[in-house]
C-alpha cells in the first residue's frame, strides 16, 4: 500500500494546479493565516467570558474567524457553513445555550493553550460528550489552524477522498469517526512524510483533490460518462481560479510596489511582509528597495510576527517609530488583514500609526460594511482605504508633489 501511496502522492505533486501547489506551498497565505486565525479563536474566548459572543453567527467574533479560514483556497470554501445559525433547527446550539457557549469556549481555550496530542483528542472526546446539537468535526477546521501537525482539517470531498483511497465508510458528522480517520491519516502521513511534510494540511490536500476527482486513484479509474464530465468541469474551474490568482498575485505586487516607492519619495523608511522581500515589480525587487531587516519594536515576540507580515510599512526616517501600514487585499481577503491592523493599532495606542486597507474598486461596498462593524471603529486609529486605481493613476504625482503621509488623505476614504 505505500509504494502505491507514494506513487499516487508524486502524481499529486506534479500536477501544478493540485491543491499542493496552488495552496500548501503558497506559503504567504499559510504563514499569514495560522497567526491571523490564532488571534481571531483569543477573540472569540474573550467574548464568550465577557458575555458579549452574541446569539447569531453574523457578526460575531466566530464569524471573523471561519471567513479568514474560508479565504484559504479551496479546500476550506464551505468552512463556515456548520456554524451558521439555523433558528428552526437550532443548530449549532451555541448560540442561545449559555451553557454549551461556555464549553464551547472553554473548549478553544483548552485547544489553544495545550500542545500535546493525547490533552487533544481528551479535550476533543469531553466536547463529544456535552453532546452540543449541531456542533461535529466541522470544529476540526479550526484546530487545524492552532496544530497543524496533529490535527487534519475536515469536510465532505476529503471524508470522501479518505474513503476512496483506502476503501472505507467514515462517515460526516461524527467525532468518533474524524479521530478513526485522524489515526489512519497519521499513520499513512508518517510513510510518505518526506515527499510530503510533516504539516497534516498537505495530506488532507491530496484526500481533497481525490475527493473532488481531480486526482485519480484505482477505485475511480474507469469512470462513466457524466463522472468523466464531472470530473473535467471540476479541473476547468480549477484551472481557472489558478490562473486569476496569479493575476491577482501580479497586481497585489504592483500595489506593494507603489506604496513603497511612494513612501520612499516622501522621506519615510519603507519595507514590505517579510515573505514577500523577494518579490519584483517592473524588473526592481522589492529587497532593493526597502529596509534590509525589520527594525526592532516594544511588543511581544508573537505580535512582532504578526506586523512584519503587514503588507508594507512605513517608518519615521532613521527610527523605530512606525508612521503607516498598508494591507493590500485581494478578491478573497479583507478580514485577515484588517485583523493584523487592529493587532498594530492596540500595540501602540499612544502613538497610533495611520492605517490603510488598499482593495480592489469592486470592494468598496463590502470593506464599508467591515469597517462599520463595532469591533473595528473601536479601533484607536480609524482605517482608511484606497482603491487600486486611486493609487494606480496618483502615484506619479504623489511621488512629485507630496510632501508627507498627509498627501494620502486625497486618494483615500474611511467610513463617516
């Protein structure tokens, strides 16, 4: 079974739109993601111990979380659909029981501070036996993000890829059956862990693309016709979304590019994520025009982490003092980098840098309706953003003509 599940990983690997290679190794997005997810589970904790969680998931700090989870690829789109309140029904029940609110968080906080497998699955099995209506191994998505390398992500193509490829009948739903099926991928994993990673997420990536039958095994190599048709809908569509995410990698570098010449042109040290020091745009790279390293700070190691992934950053000459901060999202992101702004904004409250959200101009309705969200105008600094073609066209002038951070409240809007 394991030269025939190496082989299938190697077939996997190559194919470069397989979830391997257009996700697991896009390693700004991951990196971005684990911190981002982290700090949104804190939130949710902090707001079922004071009370303020909410009777809804629209709006609530668990909300903030499954969308940064479903703004990574593919695997995790439906993420957030077992979290949806669903009044008839009312499931999942943690929403109006105090009681299973509470052993809900409880249980994250649990997950967040241990770290060895077997306090884990003992906290996963005591959640199990609240027997909390509607709440299964959808959680999974979340601890995934908080222990990547002891738990695999969970839903309906990679239940149906796991079946598939090692002929079983595991079943949605049920922790009992996500732990069954978490052995087996522990074990399988540890075989084919030097073509792979250590890193449950590529595993579960490979039982997705199975799933989905876009990557083929021996149970499905003779497919109907319509499975066929099935099958070959599924890669165009993937074949699609591939291709505009590299587009959308090319512009989200031009914005980044703009932001640090211009912050260069107006006297200000500049630099960008700390991921993206290799990226170029119009033949520069990025490295040659930036600091060499980020300049130390007065926060704590994580939060440190966290801001030198900020998009770019722009510091008072010759100093430490940060003066803005620009997150330039894309068509699927907003939430994650507003959250990395609020972590900024609450590290220097006495000295607030100015913030922005640079977005595509088909976002400005939606970014409106994040930034009125009463968790984000509490937010010291209020967030202004600029759309991509402001910033297309001002740049040239704003290089020439501007004199200071001030220039940008001409291209830039915030919420009124």
């Amino acid at each position: 079974m394991n030269d025939y599940l190496k082989s299938i990983v190697q077939k996997y690997k190559q194919d470069q739109e397989s979830v391997y290679n257009t996700w697991f190794l896009d390693n700004e997005a991951r990196l971005k993601a684990f911190r981002t997810i982290r700090r949104g589970v804190q939130d949710v904790i902090e707001d079922i111990k004071n009370g303020c969680f909410g009777n809804d998931f629209k709006g609530s700090s668990l909300e903030f979380v499954l969308t940064c989870i479903t703004e990574q690829k593919q695997v995790f789109v439906g993420a957030a659909h077992p979290f949806y309140w669903k009044p008839k029904l009312r499931i999942p029940d943690i929403y109006e029981s105090e009681e299973n609110k509470t052993a809900f968080g409880q249980f994250l906080e649990n997950c967040l501070r241990c770290s060895r497998e077997e306090q884990l699955v003992k906290e996963i099995i005591l959640l199990d036996q609240h027997r909390i209506k509607g709440l299964g191994p959808a959680v999974a998505n979340i601890l995934y993000f908080l222990h990547p390398t002891i738990l695999p992500p969970f839903n309906t193509a990679i239940v149906k890829g796991f079946n598939r490829l090692f002929n079983e009948k595991i079943k949605l739903g049920s922790w009992v059956e996500y732990l069954r099926m978490r052995e087996v991928i522990l074990e399988k994993n540890n075989a084919v862990k030097s073509e792979l990673s250590n890193d449950l997420g590529a595993f579960a990536g490979l039982l997705f693309d199975i799933g989905e039958g876009t990557v083929q095994v021996n149970e499905n190599t003779i497919l109907s016709d319509q499975e066929r048709m099935s099958v070959e809908r599924k890669l165009a569509r993937r074949h699609k979304e591939v291709v505009s995410e590299k587009e959308e990698e090319q512009l989200h570098s031009e914005m980044q590019y703009h932001l640090l010449t211009i912050g260069n042109a107006l006297g200000y040290d500049v630099i960008c994520a700390s991921n993206d020091r290799s990226r170029c745009h119009n033949g520069q790279s990025f490295s040659f025009i930036t600091l060499p390293e980020f300049p130390e700070i007065n926060v704590d190691h994580e939060t440190r982490k966290t801001i030198m992934l900020i998009d770019v950053v722009w510091f008072e000459k010759g100093t430490n003092v940060i003066s803005c901060a620009f997150e330039v999202e894309k068509s699927t992101s907003i939430y994650s980098g507003i959250l990395r702004l609020k972590d900024l904004c609450y590290s220097f409250k006495y000295n607030p840098p100015s913030l922005f959200l640079v977005i595509p101009d088909a976002r400005e309705k939606e970014v409106l309706l994040q930034l009125r969200r009463p968790s984000i105008r509490s937010t010291d600094s209020h967030i202004r953003y600029i759309v991509f073609s402001e910033l297309q066209s001002s740049c040239e002038a704003i290089c020439k003509f501007g004199e200071d951070k001030e220039i940008l409240k001409k291209i830039s809007k915030t919420i009124s």
